[in-house]
C-alpha cells in the first residue's frame, strides 16, 4: 500500500514517463480512498497547464486592474 | 497584415524581460536575449502573419533563443548545486507529512479554485512567479527546460549528467514545493484561519 508521501513522486513520475501496470494500480487503489492525494493529482495537472500558459506568454501584460494603491511599488 | 507597430514590441520587453530572468536567473544573459529577440522579430515583422498575437509570436522567438541557449550553457549547473540545492528538502516533507507518510490535517489539499478564471488575473501571475522565483536555484533551472521550454526529461538528464531517476526526483520536488507555495498564495489563502 503506497502512502501518501509515496503516491506524490508518483504523481510526478506519470507527468515523466508511463506508469508501470503495478504502479497504475496501485495509484489508482489509493486514490479511491484518499481525497488529498486526489486533489495533489489534480494540481499536478493544473501547474502544468498553468505554466503551459505561461510559456506561451499568456502570463503578462494583463493591464493591471485599477488598484487602490497598497502602498507597495 | 495591419502594422505591427515597434512600439507595440517594444511594450512586450518588460514582460519578456521577467520570462526571461526568471528562467536564466541571470539578469546580463535575460536581457540580452530579450534585445537579440526584440531585434530578430523586428527583422522578422513582415512574417509575423497575425494567427497568433504579437505577444505569443514574440514569446515563442525568445523561448527558442533561451533554449538555444541553456543547450549551450547547461555545463554550467554543476552536480554538486543539484545535489546541494535543497538543503530544507527533508523539513517540508515533515511539514506535509506525518510518520507513515500520510498527509498531516494542515497540509492535506483541497480543491484549487478555476485555473482558467484565475490565470485572468495580474494577481494569480504575480505569486506564480514568486513561486517559480523561490524554488532553488538549480532545481529551479532543471524544472524550466523540462515545463517551459519543454526539453524531455532525458535530455535534461544527460545534458547534465544525471541519471534519469535523480532527474525525476529534483523534478519531484520542485513540483511537491511549487505547489506547497501556490496553495498558500492561491489555493487557499484563507486557510490560516482555520
């Protein structure tokens, strides 16, 4: 049974390379039980859409939104 | 193809400036492969066909010419910085995780708002790259070719002479912290008060 410590590096390890059958099954036995580790899955997959994005430059140059000044600059 | 103003270029610098730093960490090479990219799309101008915006075209110029590059200078990352990088390594993963490795009740995650809806906003960008700015910096490094540049993970590893499975592992971690950060700053900000 794969903790959830371990289940994060595969997480990481199926954005590399394809996951081997016993690992598939074992990922997929543990995220029917836990919501944290299927929620980390998730977020995997938003930073990298996030930073596909950003790649793309689709980052920046948003006019900034009329801010009250914070006092910061 | 209406004009594409210089000046239109020349608005985009400041932001390509930024992409650029944040990926060399180097702020003499970022800015002159921001000048060879502003100069080489204004050569180009007449290409630019108007599919795409000026600042994806102009992007996708400077993210060529930072791969080049990194190609050429990643001997510079020594081994001895990867294997160093991460001093407090051990302590965030005590913080996430209780003893038989299961999530501790703080750290657990929950649900991340709409990327989509977020990515709108200034806000959301500017912790992202605060995020990105604090891994460290040779994690940090191999991190960018491998999600920004978009260098397979074997070519990361024998560029740098590390085998495939130290390369996964500092891949590793700059997402496990990436994400530790993103949700403090975004996720759930509000999460100290519970």
């Amino acid at each position: 049974m794969l903790s959830c410590k371990q289940v994060t590096e595969v997480c990481s390890a199926e954005l590399e390379r394809p996951l081997k059958l016993g690992e598939q099954m074992s990922l997929k036995a543990h995220l029917m039980m836990c919501s944290g580790c299927t929620n980390y899955r998730r977020q995997m997959k938003t930073l990298r859409q996030v930073m596909q994005a950003y790649a793309e430059g689709k980052a920046i140059g948003e006019p900034p939104p009329t801010e009250q000044g914070d006092g910061r600059s | 193809m209406q004009g594409i103003s210089a000046e239109a270029l020349l608005s985009l610098r400041a932001d390509m400036l930024r992409f650029a730093q944040i990926q060399l960490r180097n702020s003499d090479a970022a800015e002159d492969l921001v000048q060879e990219s502003i100069e080489a799309a204004l050569r180009k101008l007449s290409s630019f066909a108007g599919q795409s915006t000026l600042k994806t075209w102009v992007f996708a110029i400077l993210r060529n010419r930072i791969i080049d590059h990194l190609r050429q200078a990643s001997r510079t990352v020594t081994l001895s910085s990867l294997v160093n990088d991460d001093e407090d390594w051990q302590e965030s993963l005590e913080a996430l995780f209780n003893e038989r490795g299961g999530w501790r009740d703080g750290p657990r995650p929950v649900s991340w708002p709409d990327p989509e809806q977020s990515m709108q906003t200034r806000q959301f960008w500017a912790v992202f790259e605060t995020c990105l700015d604090h891994l460290p910096a040779a994690t940090g490094r191999v991190f960018m070719m491998r999600e920004f540049l978009g260098f397979e993970s074997d070519e990361i590893c024998s560029q740098l002479g590390i085998t495939t499975s130290n390369c996964h592992v500092i891949l590793h971690r700059a997402r496990l912290k990436l994400r530790t950060c993103m949700d403090t700053g975004w996720g759930r900000p509000e999460v100290a008060s519970c």
